[in-house]
C-alpha cells in the first residue's frame, strides 16, 4: 500500500519535517511582559509529543508596541531567547520541528485578552511603550482608539527589529519562522489600500503597499540561516480591497527573497474570515493554497477548517498545497495525527510518538487485536 501523503516526509531547504501535518499559530496570551512561561512549553510540547511534524509557536512581537495584550509573547531583547530555547529543545527532543512567527499589531494592539472581553485597553491602564500605531491614523473596525501614523524613519527602524528578532529566533534554536502578515495586523495593514492612505513609497500603489513586506522578509532571510525555511502567512482575501490575484503577485516576488511556502489564511481587516458568498465549510481556504501554489510557483500551507484525516490527505494528493496546518482541531485533540495515521493506514506509534508512549501504544494494539474480537464473540454468542 502506497504510504499516505500526509505521513510522507517533506526537506524544505535543510530541515525535514517527519510528516505533512503543522500546528498553526495560536496565541495563548500567557506570557508575562513578552517572556515565555511554563504554560508555552507545556502547550507547544503536547502538540510535539503528539505526533505533528511542525510546531509552529504563537505569533512573538518583535517590539513591545507591537504586543496584541499584556500576554503576547515577545522576542524585542535578548532576555527572551531562553523561555523560547526550552521550548524549541523539548519540542525537538520530541521528533519535532520547533517553529515560530514573528509579528507586530500594529493599530490591533493594547487590548484585553479575548476571554477578557478583547476591547481596547483605556489609555490609562497602558504601559510604558506601547503606543498605537498604524501605516495611517485610521482606526480599525472594532472601534479601537486612533492609531499615529508611522513616520518613514519609524517603518525602517520596524525592518530592523523583525530582522533583530530572526537572529534572536536562530539563537533560540528555531527552525522554521513564519513572517505573519495576515488577520488585519500590521503588515497586513500596509498591504490593504483600506488601512493604508500613506502617500510615501510605502503606500499609494499596489507596490508601495507591498514594500514593507517585502523589505521585512528580505531583512529577515538576510539574517536567517539559508539552511532554515521561512514561511510568510498571508490573509489571501481580505474583503477589504486585498484579493487573491495581489495576494498570487505578492508571493511570486516573495519567493525569489528567499519565501518557501506560503501560510494561507483569510480575512481580519474587517473582523471576519472571508468566506465569499456561501458559509462557512470544510477547507474553506483550501482554493486559496490551490491557487498561489499554481500562479506564484511557491509551495502552500492550507488551513482553516481541516479537520479529518481523509480531508486532510485528499488536498495534498489533488496536489491543492504542500503542508496541512491544524490549530483548533489539534487544540480538542493533540493527538490528532496518531488517529489520522491510523484511519490513513499508516503506523499510528513508532514514527510519530516518543518512546515512552509508543511503547503503551504498542501494547493497547496487541490487547485490541487479542482480546476484543474474542470478547465481543464470547458476548454474541452468549
């Protein structure tokens, strides 16, 4: 029997990853003033243990004005590298590879935590440094306080501190980083003509709104070591004057700076995933990897929705993205890939799980196949 795809290894540059299945970005809003806790190596390393070839770890602000709530992770100075280097060492120890995206809010930042009511945060419970801003001093559509608008000086100096934050990332033995310019944060904000009114080379045209992008990945590979991938997560749709073709142009010339595989997601700059005129369903973004796969010659990421095994293999064999990426599914059941190895046919223990569960694994196997068909016999019979 031919292996599944999903269980199929993939070498991206020098790393390889020991199946198909990533764990996206999810914020978990527990840091305490951008350091990682105990919470994050426990959260990444159940995901790793869990059988997924790629832990990619929460969005990490590369400045503190960047910072979504008091809980984002940050890596804008040194002390931060080691709460994230025992993350990626027991991720790795794992038989996983450590991943993590570097990102800034921008105009979405100094809120409350989501489960807090994910407001803005009133001016007088704000810290030190950690002042909106934004392309232009536009606010967002949930209401949140008037951004300043970014000097040209200022947007420079933010190239630098996402290149800062990559060096940072390798130090702390990263090997995957995800550029996040999706979901209405800040270089998603440059991107749409909706947030950005500027009138300098960093807006205007489609290429003026692309170049702060563009200049933070070629920042970042210049310092990123070439034998590490580099994904960049865009909102492919963005129903706010951002769309598939701009988005199919923007990675053609991401690619060639060095860009690997494209995260595709949707929406964020009004609030809302895109989902054009019908609701909601299964892989909803998948058409949106299909086609920046096809039209820009790069590699794809599909996510959104993904949530059988079958669904999951079927993208990939139709060849519609390279790489299948979990988060909320993964978060109701870490172990998601042993039940998908297992549906798929391939082997749910060895090649997925560390030793001390495979070694459990095997034997419930051996219990399942010995006892329970005899046991329900005995029953129907009797």
């Amino acid at each position: 029997m031919t292996a599944p795809l999903l269980f199929t290894p993939l070498t991206i540059r020098g790393v390889t990853l020991k199946n198909r299945i990533v764990v996206a970005p999810m914020h978990q809003y527990a840091a305490n003033r951008g350091y990682a806790t105990d919470w994050h190596l426990m959260n990444a390393g159940r995901y790793a243990a869990g059988g997924a070839g790629l832990v990619i770890m929460e969005s990490t602000k590369v400045e503190r004005r960047g910072c979504g709530t008091h809980g984002d992770l940050g890596l804008w100075e040194d002390g931060q590298i080691p709460g994230l280097a025992r993350c990626a060492a027991f991720i790795k120890a794992q038989d996983a590879v450590p991943g993590l995206q570097l990102g800034h809010s921008g105009r979405k930042a100094r809120r409350f935590r989501p489960w807090e009511g994910g407001g803005p945060l009133p001016a007088e419970a704000a810290e030190d440094d950690w002042e909106l801003v934004a392309p232009s001093a536009l606010a967002s559509p949930e209401s949140d306080p008037l951004p300043r608008a970014l000097t040209r000086a200022e947007v420079q100096d933010l190239v630098q501190r996402w290149a800062d934050a990559a060096r940072r990332a390798d130090q702390a033995g990263i090997e995957v980083l995800e550029v996040h310019g999706a979901h209405g944060y800040l270089i998603h904000q440059f991107l749409s003509p909706f947030s950005n009114l500027r009138n300098d080379e960093y807006g205007g045209s489609e290429e003026g709104r692309m170049r702060f992008c563009l200049e933070v990945v070629e920042a970042v590979r210049a310092v990123w070591p070439a034998e590490k991938p580099l994904f960049l997560r865009l909102s492919v749709e963005d129903d706010a004057g951002w769309d598939v073709a701009q988005s199919a142009r923007l990675a053609a010339l991401a690619r060639p700076l060095g860009v690997d595989v494209v995260d595709c997601s949707s929406g964020g700059m009004r609030g809302a995933p895109v989902v054009g005129t019908g609701p909601i369903t299964y892989g909803y973004q998948v058409p949106y990897a299909e086609r920046l796969r096809r039209e820009a010659g790069i590699a794809t990421m599909a996510v959104g929705l993904i949530v059988h095994a079958d669904q999951a293999e079927g993208i990939l064999q139709r060849g519609e993205a390279d790489l299948i990426a979990l988060a909320r599914e993964l978060l109701y059941n870490p172990h998601w890939p042993m039940d998908a190895a297992q549906k798929l046919g391939a082997d749910p223990r060895f090649a997925l799980v560390p030793p001390a569960q495979a070694y459990w694994l095997e034997k419930r196997a051996r219990q399942v196949k010995e006892l329970v068909p005899s046991t329900w016999r005995e029953r129907l019979d009797g």
